[in-house]
C-alpha cells in the first residue's frame, strides 16, 4: 500500500479516561443530585446569584440554599385563617344563642316543678297516713264491741239479729253516769275528713243471711 505521506494521530489513554471522568461528573452536576463539584474537577466555582440593594439574600445552611416563604410561618396562624373562613354566619349564631338561653330557662323551670311536686306529694302522703291510722283506730274500737255484744248472746254460735239488738239495749240502759255521753260519742263521727273508701257492710250481710236462713220465733 502506497504512503499518503498522513500518519494516523495516536489518542492518549489517561486523557481519554480524564475527559470520561469530567463527562460523568458535569451530568451529575446538571441531574441536581451532587453536593457540590469535586476537587481537581476543572477548579471552576459555582455561580454566585447577583442581589441588588433591595432583596434580602436567602438564608444558607451547610452551603443549601432555604428561601423564605411569604405565608404565615406559625401553625397556630395557619388555623385561626382557617377557623375566620369557616365562622358561621351571624344569624346562626344569633339562633344557637337563643337557643340555649331557652333551654336553660326551660331547664330552670323545670327543676322549680321538680321540687314543688315532691313537696305536694310528700304532704299527701303524710295526710293519708294520719287518716288510714284514724280509720284504723276507728274501725277497731266499732269491733270491739260488736264483738263484745255478739259474745253475750246465749248461743254465741247463731248470729241473730234480735240478741244483738237486746245486748245493745242493755248496755245502752246502764246506770253508771256519763256513759250516755259516752255511748252517743261511739255513734258519731267527729272526723271532718271524709272518708273516700267504700263502707264495710260485711257483718251486715252475714246477719241478713243467717235471719233468711234461720228466721227468728217471737
């Protein structure tokens, strides 16, 4: 083969390895993901932002650059814009106010009832018992001496009209003096309450049954 009188330029393997290296290294720069250029990497420095008299140079920390906000930077104010934006209208509030004035007002009431209702039912019980006792007092000296004129009677075994009418005349003819007042007392009530329960006619009954079935011989 004929010589054209051109030699072939024979390349430098460390600086092809170099210019590699400086490749790599710029794409990392430009990806945003380095920390800075490396030493011996061209020796260039990165560009300085220019500020004039009237911006404040953003704050610097571990050579990263941190650009205040303009928003509010306390929590605290971030939730009291949210809570103004979010206020109820005024005639919501007007009503929840009225509201609770009248249900305080209700409640108030309420209790004052309450208290009146428990005075008035503890009275009423109170006068029941007093009556149902007098009742009872009543009721027991009346048995006594139906009691006491129905054991006279010579069999005491046959209810009879007749003999406890006759035990009846007898005490009734005694004697003794102020018994009379006495015996008419036992025949009247002096209690101004009325008494609002049924009258007991039960010894009534038995007395008319035992005339219907043994009629009396005069």
């Amino acid at each position: 083969m004929a010589d054209n009188g051109a030699h072939p330029v024979e390349e430098d393997p460390a600086a092809a390895f170099l210019a590699q290296q400086e490749s790599e290294i710029a794409g990392i720069e430009n990806d945003g993901e380095g920390f800075g250029p490396l030493e011996g990497a061209g020796g260039q420095e990165p560009p300085q932002a220019n500020y004039d008299g009237f911006e404040e140079e953003p704050a610097t920390l571990n050579g990263d650059i941190f650009q205040e906000s303009n928003g509010p930077t306390d929590s605290y104010a971030a939730i009291a814009q949210v809570d103004i934006q979010r206020q109820e209208p005024e005639s919501l509030r007007k009503w929840r106010e009225e509201q609770k004035t009248r249900l305080e007002a209700l409640d108030s009431a309420s209790k004052a009832a309450e208290v009146e209702w428990r005075e008035k039912a503890k009275k009423e019980l109170e006068d029941w018992h007093v009556h149902q006792n007098e009742q009872m007092e009543k009721n027991k000296t009346n048995n006594r001496i139906a009691d006491k004129a129905f054991y006279k009677q010579p069999n005491s075994d046959v209810i009879g009209f007749v003999a406890s009418e006759e035990a009846f005349l007898a005490e009734s003819n005694g004697d003794s003096p102020g018994s009379e007042w006495e015996r008419v007392a036992r025949l009247c009530d002096f209690n101004p309450k009325t008494n609002k329960q049924a009258k007991d006619v039960s010894r009534m009954r038995s007395v008319l049954i035992s005339l219907k079935q043994t009629p009396l011989v005069r």
